[in-house]
C-alpha cells in the first residue's frame, strides 16, 4: 500500500514539478513531511543536503532516499527498503520521459514550420538568461563562505572558480578532469589548512 | 545516425549522470563535450533548442534531455537506455549511502572535497552561458532577452517557469507579427 502512495506521489512530482530539482524540493517537502507524515522535517533536510552533494540530478536523488527511508520508518526492512527506492525514483521520471518522447516525435515534424521557429527565437535568448542566472544564484554565501567572516575560503574559492573558468574555456580541459581536480583539492587543501 | 549502440548510448549518459554535480545545470558542459562535440550526435543548434524544452516541460531536466537524445538516436529503446543510463549512478550512490554510510556527510573529508568541488562546479555552469550565446545567436537586438530574464529570476526571485512561459507567449506573437508582415 505504501509502494501504491510512493508510486502515485512521485508520479505526480514528476508530472507537475516545474523548474528542475530545486523547484521539485519545495513540493517533494509539502507531499512527504507535511502530507504523508513519512519523515521528519529534520530527516528530509539531510536528505536534501545529501541529494545536492551528490552526482545525479537532485530530482532523482531525492526521489531515491525519500523511497527508501518512508519504507524504513514504516518499519519495512531493508530490501524492501530498496524496492521502495526504485519505486520513487521511477514514478518522478515516468512522466518527463513520456512527456518528452512526444514531444521528440512532434518536434522533428514541426520544428521547420514558421511559427514554431518564431517561438524558438525568442525561447533560446531566454535559455541563455536561464543558465546565467542559475551560475549566478550559486554564487552565494554557503558555496563561497563570507568575504568578512570566511576570507581565506572566499579568496581560494574565487580562485577555482576562475581556475576551473579558464582551464574549460581556454584550455578544453574536461569537465570532469577539472571537478576531480576541484574535489582533490578541497580535500588536500582544506585538510592541510584545517579550516 | 542510426548505428549508435544502445550500449554506447547508456554508458556515455551514465558517464554524465555521474559527473553530473548541484543539479541539472551541471550536465550542460557535460553535454557539450560528450554529445555536441565528440560524437556530433545533434547540432549546436539543435542542443539549444532542446535546453529550451526541457526547461519548459516539468519533470528532472536530465530525464528530459537524454530521453530526447535518445529517442532521435534510435527510437524507444535509444530513449529508454539514455535515460535509465542517466539516473542510474544516483540511484545506485544513494542507495550505498543510505546503506552504509548514512553519516558520511560528518567526514571532515568529504566536507573538504565539497568546498573545493562546489566553486568549480559555478565555473561549469557558467561557461556554457557563451558558448549558448553563441549557438542563440545574442546579437544587439536581442540581447535584452536574456539580460531581463535573468534580472526577473535573480533580483526578483520570478520563477524561471514563468519566465519560459512568457517566453513562448511572446515567441507566438512575434511569429503573428512575422505572417502578417510577410503578407
């Protein structure tokens, strides 16, 4: 019975979820803490501390743990556990995936016509103010560390920003050459330093 | 086109899954690099206007954007191992955490790697911002565009689905306006 709710609730995340995985949260939290009661407030927080460190999309991740710790808090054990993970994580993709195929097919037919071009040219300038604004707004405090409180971390932070820039810009170094460099530095980095 | 191996389809996008770090936006140098440039699977082009709509249809971005690659590769089942192989490391990296390590996140160490890994993971993010510029043709006339979606998004904290959707109001005005002139 749970499976079904699981089943049913992500589906409709997935069908209704606006805005990439950070606009997800807000309503996976509505659903799973404060409608379904399957976790605590402070249980879903770690999770989403845990999703966004994490490789993956945020939607999927979440979706993953919130299925497996509902199971867990029911009193479920842990392959059933598991089960209820890849219940969630399914149901959140099933309608994007649907929903895309769809629009796959339609759009080889149609992307010629005029009037589709003419959205297109006023959707692609907008999709370049979207990804702007998404580097901009990770430009803040918890990623970065205060300039006033934080100096150190905030100096070697805009430096691997820059760094990681112009080694993907100038250089063509690969992007994932440039986070494993990014990881093995924080961690030989901040573990010398010890901040 | 259609020689692509469903193999290489779900290994390439697993790949990316799991490099894929903060969210759906990181995946865009991702596929950059591996879909656009090495294997010349759509066109530059083509790769903005696919970014466009999975912005605009619900659900998790990366779903959004292997399934559509998937499926112009090679159908159903180039839909289905794009996608799958694209939520497949997070499935599996949550699962081993949720099992083994559920404290891992008090490790002095993986808070170190975070610090170092979360400016450059901006940096990639930041990057395909020319390189879309580019491909969207941003010239003076229409460089208003994005300027004022992003100033709406993070000065006034408008969603980026509203933006989107006044977008393609507007596209489907401006394209009244282009008929009639032709007319």
């Amino acid at each position: 019975m749970l499976y079904l709710e699981l089943f049913y609730t992500f589906f409709k995340i997935g069908l209704f979820g606006f805005g990439g995985g950070y606009g997800m949260l807000s309503m996976i939290q509505g659903e799973v803490v404060t409608r379904h009661g399957w976790m605590t407030m402070a249980e879903f927080t770690d999770i989403v501390a845990v999703s966004q460190m994490t490789p993956g999309p945020i939607g999927i991740n979440s979706a993953t743990y919130v299925g497996y710790t509902a199971v867990i808090n029911a009193g479920g054990c842990v392959p059933y556990a598991v089960a209820g993970s890849i219940i969630a994580s399914f149901a959140v993709m099933l309608p994007s995936f649907v929903l895309m195929l769809f629009v796959a097919r339609c759009f080889m037919r149609y992307s010629k016509h005029p009037r589709v071009e003419a959205v297109f040219e006023v959707l692609r300038p907008t999709v370049v103010g979207l990804i702007a604004s998404a580097a901009l707004l990770l430009m803040n405090s918890s990623n970065y560390g205060s300039p006033s409180a934080d100096t150190l971390q905030f100096a070697v932070s805009v430096a691997i920003t820059v760094a990681a820039f112009v080694a993907l810009k100038i250089y063509k170094v690969s992007p994932l050459l440039i986070l494993l460099a990014g990881g093995l530095f924080g961690a030989l980095f901040y573990g010398v330093v010890g901040c | 086109m259609e020689n692509v191996r469903l193999l290489k389809l779900f290994v390439t996008f697993f790949k990316i899954g799991l490099f894929t770090i903060g969210g759906g936006y990181a995946m865009i140098p991702l596929i950059e690099r591996d879909i656009v440039e090495r294997n010349s699977w759509i066109d530059k082009k083509g790769f903005v206007d696919l970014l466009a709509v999975a912005q605009a249809a619900p659900g998790v971005f990366a779903v959004n954007i292997s399934t559509f690659i998937g499926h112009n590769l090679r159908g159903l089942r180039g839909a289905v191992a794009a996608a799958v192989g694209c939520v497949a490391p997070s499935v599996m990296i949550i699962l081993a955490i949720a099992l083994f390590f559920n404290r891992f996140r008090e490790y002095e160490i993986v808070n170190n790697i975070f610090l170092g890994l979360r400016p450059a993971v901006v940096a990639l993010i930041a990057a395909p911002v020319f390189s879309v510029a580019k491909s969207a043709r941003i010239n003076r006339t229409n460089v208003w565009i994005p300027v004022l979606s992003a100033l709406l998004i993070v000065t006034f904290g408008v969603s980026p689905v509203y933006v989107i959707m006044v977008a393609i109001v507007g596209g489907v005005l401006w394209g009244h306006i282009q008929e009639r002139r032709g007319m």
